[in-house]
C-alpha cells in the first residue's frame, strides 16, 4: 500500500446534503479549508470543481476525492462495509467520487455520511453498535462487522431549520441562548405524544404570544419536539444499543443530551477528524487500487 | 340596528398569519380588492393602512375594520362567542380591530380565523359542531351553542411549505400534478405511525432520487405525511363529529379528502364568503355599538 501522508497534496470534497466544503491535505495536515455557501440543492461536478479552485488549486491540478455528488456513480446497497467501497475516477479528470448507500426498503439514501462512518470504523476497527450522523438529515446506522447492515433516516435537521425562518415562528425564536429544561420538556412530550409535533409548534407560537415566552426557551422547545418525535420512531435502533454520535457541535449536543436523558450511553466524536479520516482511507484504496 | 347595507364604503382587513388582504366593500357587494406579498411576520397598523391604501382609499377616508392584528386589542379567552365580541376602535382613527382568541391550556392563540367563525356561525345560526379552519395554522374549534368552546392549534401549513422549499426536498417536487393515491397512502402511514414523519420526509427523498418517485407524488406525500400526523393528535376534535371546513381550496380539498377517508362527513364552505360575513357582522356591531 503506498503511504500517502508523505503524497503530494490532494483535496477531498464533502458534498453531503447542507454541506459544501473542501480541506487540501498534505503529509496528513490539512494545509487549506474552502465552503460554498449557500450549499447547492444538487450538488454536482462543477460544485466540486469550483470547492477545488477556491483552495487554491487549479480543478485538474491536484488528485480529488470527492463525496456526496448526485448522480454517478450509483449508490451500494446495504448490507456493505464502507471500508471497502472503491472511489471511482470521474471520466477525464484527476478526481476520484466515493458512491453513497442505497437501501431499498425501507428506501433510504445516503450521499456523504458514508465517509464518516468510514473514518470512524478506520479509528475504531472491530467498533459493533449504531452510529448516528447528524446534519440536515439524520441517519441512524447499525453496524456489525464493519458492516453497515440497515440505516434509517430523518428529515429533522432540516425541518428544524426550515420552521425556525418561518414567519409564524422567526419572530419568536429570538436570541441564541439555550433553555436545557424547555428542551428536555418538549423532547418528554414528543417522545410520549409524537403525533403532537404540529400542534406543540402551534403552542410555541401561542406561549410567545401570550406570555412572552423567551427566544431561549421557543428554540429549545422546537429541536426537543423534532428530536423526541425522531427518537420515538428510531426506538430500535437507539433502545440497549451502544450509539456513536458523529455530527457538528450544536447538533451534538442535542442528540446526545436527548439520548443521554433515554440512559443510552453515547460516544462523542470530532465529525471533521471523522471526515477526515474517512477520506484518508478512500485516498489509500485509490493508491493501492 | 343600522342596515350597513346602504351605508358608505367602508374596509375589511384580514391580517390572519399568512393573509394579507383587504376588500372594499359597498353595499354588501365587494368594489375592490387588495393584498401585500409577502405578508408580513408581525401584522401592525401600518399594513392595515398600506392595505387600505391600495383599496384606493385614503387611510383615514373610510371606516375600516381589522381582524388578525399583532399587539392590542389582546385576544378574549375562549370560552366565548365570536359573535358578540366588540371591535374596538384604535385610537385617533376611523378604524376597528377585532381581538383574536386565546386559550390558557393548552396554550392556542388564534389572531384572524375568529372571524371566519363568526361569519360562518351568522350564515348557519344553532350550528354545532367543530369547525376546521385551515391556512398556514390549522384550528380545530368546538363550537356549542355560538361558543367557541376549546381549540387545537396545528402549524402543518407553514411546516409544508417550509419543507417544500428546502434544498433537500424543493428539486424533487416538480410540477403541480398531484397523486390521489400517494396522499392516501402517506396519510394512512402518518395516521397508524405518526412519529414516523421525519422519516417517511427522507423517504419522499431517496425514493425521488433512487426511484425516480414523480413530483405529482412526492407533493402528495408531503402533504399526506403532514396531515396524517395532524389528523392523529386531532382525533379528539373529528371523530364522531359534524365537522364544517372553512380553507383556501388547495389545503380544502386535501383535508376534506383526508376526513372523507376517515369517514367524517364534512360540510366545504366558501372562505372568502364567511370571512365577508364575519366583517359584515362586526360592522353591524359597531355600528349598533
């Protein structure tokens, strides 16, 4: 296997749903970051391309690998170990794009989140459990053997901030302060009652209205509801499992102060190292392929 | 009583969320019509005068009357009867606003769809029942004898168009045909597994793009997924019940064809002619007054 930390510099490409950002790498440090704002709705080739550029390379002047591009290469369908997926060279080019997950029933799709689960597995070989990548989607992951066996996905992220710049609530959701036991209150009663989602948005808007409920309180309220309503429906893949939560920061903490109130013991990882790392590997099959 | 009939032009304004409009009225009959877009966050005065302005009128030359204000006249607690509540003049002006309607617990505040009660109620005196008034917010209202009695409150309107719009989702809902079938579908899904919303959305999703699911049917399932959760925290106000339906006649058609599902007979009304009738009401009162 050729070692590529000492390689020439090369740039990977996470074009996960919500997401449009590029590292350049070289001898394992990541010498340059670059975003498209605001993420594209279909990210394609020329999205990758111009990530490339704005690292200061030139498209076709340093190798690429790229995730989360819509279109070719297909997805894999689960069961797959996403240790073992080759990147695939993109006609003409020097960049190589990483399939996503397919799974037909229930249909679920995954553009991106495969490389973390990737990099996770690399850091953590032999890990069995349910990974949970969180973004403006939310994939839930068992894995077993390397193996990803079955996933689930959730619309939350992106619901959550869809309704937060809606007339009706923007207005309400002012600040950026947090109330841990709005939170905790909202997440209880979606997990209990989740068909009662729409209606406890109607009731922050009415809370705000008639008794000045605060801008920290009404943001909590809203992920809580999101989040207890997804816990309440991905019992099974949460309930006596041992959960890995790969996700930015803010959305960390949610999840794991949600899973963490269920008494589910839940990992804490870096979701750039683990991007990072799953790009790494994907580099090393590239070379040795 | 003065018969409003054969009195000056005067003004109805609805600044309900989601709604901004206004008619001239003369007569009974309506002379003009107006609307701002978009309609604003938190409704005040001066988009009731920038209305009224666009109705050609000056904003101090006719007499006006406003439902949906943000701010004073505060909302009246239910239970109460729409009917007889009182505009009330805003200060140093030709003009009066109606209160909306608030309930303490749980928590409903409704600021516009009051009126539309009340004109529905003065076209169909003794009608009980519950009435179903949907736009951006659902309200289900118990009505009794000319009482709102209690209400439930549903922010499924401003949660379909805010998906309909994100990256995630906009690319797949192409078009405007629209799958009889899918809806049923979906809400059948919501109905029997309401927190399975989040995941039938990222269903909607990878099938559009795996499948190749048409967006005549991937509207109808967002639309379905919604109203379905909706129609399983609202059991309580349609089961077993007379349910009258007061909505534009998109969102009138979706949820008449969820109720008929259910086996609810709904009676279809024309929104705009109960909104007039509720105006013409308040007119009557204030000129009685």
């Amino acid at each position: 296997m050729t070692d590529v930390s000492d390689a020439r510099p090369w740039c990977a490409v996470d074009l996960a749903p919500g997401r449009a950002r590029a590292w350049l790498l070289r001898g394992g440090a990541v010498s340059a970051r670059a975003t498209l704002t605001p993420p594209p709705e279909v990210p394609d080739r020329q999205h990758a391309d111009a990530l490339i550029k704005r690292l200061g390379t030139p498209a076709d002047g340093a190798p690429a690998v790229i995730c989360g591009l819509s279109g070719p290469p297909a997805p894999v369908a689960v069961p797959v170990k996403p240790g073992q997926i080759q990147p695939q060279r993109q006609a003409g080019t020097n960049a190589h794009a990483l399939p996503g997950l397919r799974q037909n029933s229930p249909p679920a799709l995954m553009q991106g989140d495969e490389v973390r689960i990737a990099g996770f597995l690399a850091l953590n070989p032999g890990w069995d459990g349910v990974i949970c990548l969180s973004g403006p989607l939310t994939h839930w992951a068992q894995v077993s053997a390397e193996e990803v066996v079955s996933f689930q996905s959730f619309l939350t992220g992106v619901a959550a901030d869809a309704l937060a710049v809606t007339p009706v609530l923007h207005a309400r959701l002012t600040g950026t302060e947090w109330d841990d036991d709005a939170f905790a209150d909202a997440l209880d009663t979606a997990m209990s009652r989740p068909e009662r989602l729409a209606s406890g948005l109607a009731e922050i808007r009415a809370m705000a209205t008639l008794e000045g409920l605060p801008g920290s309180e009404a943001r909590a309220r809203l992920h809580g509801l999101l989040i207890g309503a997804e816990l309440a429906a991905a019992r099974p893949y949460w309930l006596g499992q041992q959960v890995a939560l790969i996700a930015p920061d803010d959305t960390a903490n949610r999840y794991a102060a949600a899973l963490v109130r269920q008494g589910v013991p839940v990992a804490r990882t870096d979701e750039e190292r683990m991007t990072l790392a799953g790009f790494t590997a994907a580099r090393r099959r590239i070379a040795a392929g």
